[in-house]
C-alpha cells in the first residue's frame, strides 16, 4: 500500500512540474511576441558640447513626437515599428534621421554643428560742434 503511495505521489509532482514548465514557456513565448512587432525608444541627443538641451525627436511624416531634456534624454511617446524613421532637429545643428530597425530601442544621435558666418559692421557717426564767439 506504501508502494502504490508513493508512485501515485510521484505522478502527481511530474504532472504539475510539466504543467508549470509548460506555463513559464507559454508566458515567455507570449513576452518575445510582443517584442518583435512594436517597440519603445528611448536615447540620448548629443553634440560636440555635450547632451543637447531641448532637442526635438519627431516621427517623419506625423506631428507626434518628443523634446529632450536637460541631459539630452527622451523617451518616444509612441511605440515604434520597424522601417520608422525619427527627425532630430534643433537650432544651429544639422537634422538627423535616424531609422528604426527590428532590434532598435534605445538610439544616440549625433548632432553636427553649421557652420555660421557672422557680419558685422560698426557705423560711427562723428559730431562737430562749432563754437561761435560773439563779441
């Protein structure tokens, strides 16, 4: 009887290992599904002075999109898909796209300098006074 017992204790655990082995597949499987098709990124804006200041991060073709912060972070609002391209732009520096492949979360854009010539002219204006001298 002590026999029987134990063989009927041990279906038992085989059977609820392989259901809880069959579970964690299941939920991680469902997890990796997820991934494949859309996505969040995040990244950093940065130049040759360092993280960028108030960046803005625009999906092309949309008026959705993202500022930068004072480290030149951002998290893109919206979940993103393969072949979607981002427009980082800011005053005095380059646009750059930048496109969104299978595996892309997390970007740093390289912002370059324009080269900007400045004119200047000075216009000074002289004052003659005359000193009349009545007698």
């Amino acid at each position: 009887m002590k026999t029987q017992s134990t063989s009927t204790r041990k279906q038992v655990m085989k059977t609820l290992s392989f259901f809880t082995l069959c579970m964690i597949f299941c939920l991680n499987a469902n997890t990796l599904y997820a991934q494949d098709s859309d996505r969040i990124v995040t990244g950093v804006v940065t130049s040759l002075d360092g993280p960028v200041l108030g960046a803005s991060i625009v999906k092309k073709g949309t008026a959705i999109g993202v500022v930068s912060n004072d480290q030149g972070e951002f998290r893109f609002p919206e979940e993103l898909t393969a072949n979607d391209v981002l427009v980082i732009s800011y005053l005095g520096y380059k646009t750059n796209e930048v496109v969104i492949n299978e595996n892309t979360t997390f970007i740093k854009p390289f912002l370059e300098d324009i080269s900007i010539v400045i004119v200047a002219a000075l216009r000074t204006d002289e004052v003659v006074t005359t000193v009349i001298n009545e007698q």
